[in-house]
C-alpha cells in the first residue's frame, strides 16, 4: 500500500473482487478523507461491492483497504473500524415484526451501548433526525417502503459513528425527505467520514464536496463536483430538433431537445454542463472504450 492511501482517512488500494466471471470490481484505487464523499454509476458498476469491502463486510480477492489507517485484515483492528462504523447497505435485511423503536434498541445494543438510558436517549435522538418519532412504536412491516428506507438511516447514524457508508440513501425517499436527509448529512457533527452512492447527480451537486465515479469496477473520477460537470464543457447543445449525431438526446421541460455529444455542430446553441451532464460524458466515454 502507498504511504499516501495508508495516511487517507479510508483508503484503496488495488481493490479488486470477483463473482464467478463478472469482474465486479477492477484495482480500485481511492483516498478519501473526512466530510461527504458521493460514488456515482451505473447499475452494476460495482458501487454496492465496494462499499461492502470498505464497511468490512466483505473481502478483496486482491488489494487493500484501510480506514483510520486500521487494517480490517487484522481481527481486532476489523472490530476497532467496526466500531466507529455506521452501514446501511442497499438491502437491510428487517426483523418485520419489530417495532421500529425494538429494532433501533437491537441494534443500539450490537453497538455496544450497554446503558439502558442511554441507549434510549439515542434511540429518541436518531429516531427525530430522521423524522419516525411519531413511528416507535409501529411495526417494521407496516412501514410504507421510504419510511423503512429512513429507519434504516437512523440505525446507521447510532452512536455517531466517525465513518458513515450509506448504499443508496435517498432512493425511494419523496423530495421533502430528500431534502431533509441532506440537510441531516451536512449538519452531523465531529466530521465523520461519509461515503454515500447514489444514482442522483443533484444529490451529489447538493452536499458532496467530493465525487468518484465507478464505471465498470473502476474510478473513472474523483474531484469536485464542479470537476465533474466540467469534463462535458463544450459537448452539450440545445436545439429545437433532434440531432442524430450526438450520443444521447432527451426532450427538456422547457420542450427543447437537449444532446450530449463528441462536437457540437456550429451553429449549435451550447448549454452548460451540469453534473449529470459530466458523469454521462464519462459513462458514454467508458461504454464505447
Ligand atoms: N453476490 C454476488 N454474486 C454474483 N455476482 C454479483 C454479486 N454481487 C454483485 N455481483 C455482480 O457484480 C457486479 C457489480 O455489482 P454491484 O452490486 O456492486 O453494482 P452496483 O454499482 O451497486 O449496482 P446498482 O446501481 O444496481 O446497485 C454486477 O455485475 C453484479 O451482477
Ligand atoms: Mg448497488
């Protein structure tokens, strides 16, 4: 491992990992360091197995990764990342028919928060940052699918953990939720680390000062999202009409087509590009490789 990896806060080195003939991730190299840092890609890109092997739930074939400059290969430096780790991964398989308060306890307890007052008083606290206060008592299986989804948020964020991995957090959340998750994430205190994937760039635009793109198990990017947007300044154009010749068209609200391409043509009415724009520059990039 790279001295530069071993001082990141969570770090990859090498990673890569298999499943049968699917190379579902391919020499992973990435630092990150403390705030909010969004993966973007594709389905399949191999977003869900990176997170796993950095929440220590699941191994490399070959590489390395480090958090806190804790080895999880070690037994007790794993239990030591565990420890200060908050997960939701894309699928929390729920003990239904707890209540939501029954489950946060369960898991407070995993935690290792022995007190029983305690383990109640943060119990109450995910449970109003989250906004299910008025839920404790409701049983998991009668939760609509974004209330679980923010359940399973609020169990993540138990303990204030320093390294915080979420799979997908918003998905399935309404925008209002959306919003308030947001505003959640950018409030935490004692700058965790936080690592989230998402299939929205305009979450990423919003509260993650740092973005990597994973295309086909590996990191295409990382910077700003400022970075992203611009690596598609000068390749997307407005019209009236759709332009065979770009690689991606789509109708705008406003009713115009907007095009994604190599070369604009010369008369092209060019826009500027967003975050969206730039993470399809680079996926259309890497499909045609
Ligand atoms: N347990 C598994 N067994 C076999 N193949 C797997 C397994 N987990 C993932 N894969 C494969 O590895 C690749 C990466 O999957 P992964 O779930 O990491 O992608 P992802 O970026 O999280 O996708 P999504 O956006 O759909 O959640 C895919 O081709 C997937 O089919
Ligand atoms: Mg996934």
């Amino acid at each position: 491992m790279t001295l530069n990896t071993l001082a990141a806060a969570l770090g990859a080195d090498g990673v890569s990992r298999r499943y049968g003939a699917t190379q579902a991730l391919d020499g992973v190299n990435l630092r990150l360091e403390r705030g909010i840092t969004g993966l973007l890609g594709p389905n399949g890109a191999g977003k869900t197995t990176l997170l796993s092997i950095l929440a220590t739930v699941n191994e490399p074939d070959s590489g390395r990764v480090s958090a806190f400059g804790l080895d999880p290969r070690n037994a007790a430096e794993r239990l030591e990342i565990r420890r200060r780790l908050g997960y939701l991964p894309q699928e929390l398989g729920y003990h239904r028919h707890f209540t939501v308060a029954a489950f946060l306890d369960y898991v407070a307890i995993l935690k290792e928060i022995t007190d029983r007052r305690q383990r109640a008083d943060e119990v109450a606290r995910v449970l109003a940052a989250i906004g299910l206060e008025g839920r404790a008592s409701t049983r998991i299986r009668a939760l609509s699918g974004g209330m679980r989804q923010r359940l399973g948020i609020a169990q993540a964020l138990l303990g204030q953990p320093e390294l915080l991995i979420l799979d997908e957090p918003t998905a399935g959340l309404d925008p209002e939720q959306r919003l308030r998750f947001r505003e959640l994430l950018s409030d935490l205190p004692g700058e965790p680390v936080i690592v989230l994937s998402t299939h929205q760039a305009d979450d990423i635009a919003a509260i993650c000062p740092q973005v990597a793109v994973l295309l086909r198990g590996r990191v295409r990017f990382t910077g700003t999202p400022a970075e992203l947007a611009a690596t598609a300044a000068g390749r997307v154009w407005a019209a009236d009409e759709r332009d065979q010749g770009a690689h991606l068209s789509w109708r705008g609200t406003d009713g115009r087509w907007r095009h994604i391409g190599g070369q604009p043509p010369a008369s092209a009415d060019q826009v500027a590009p967003t975050v969206e724009d730039g993470y399809l520059v680079l996926s259309h990039a890497a499909g045609a490789q």
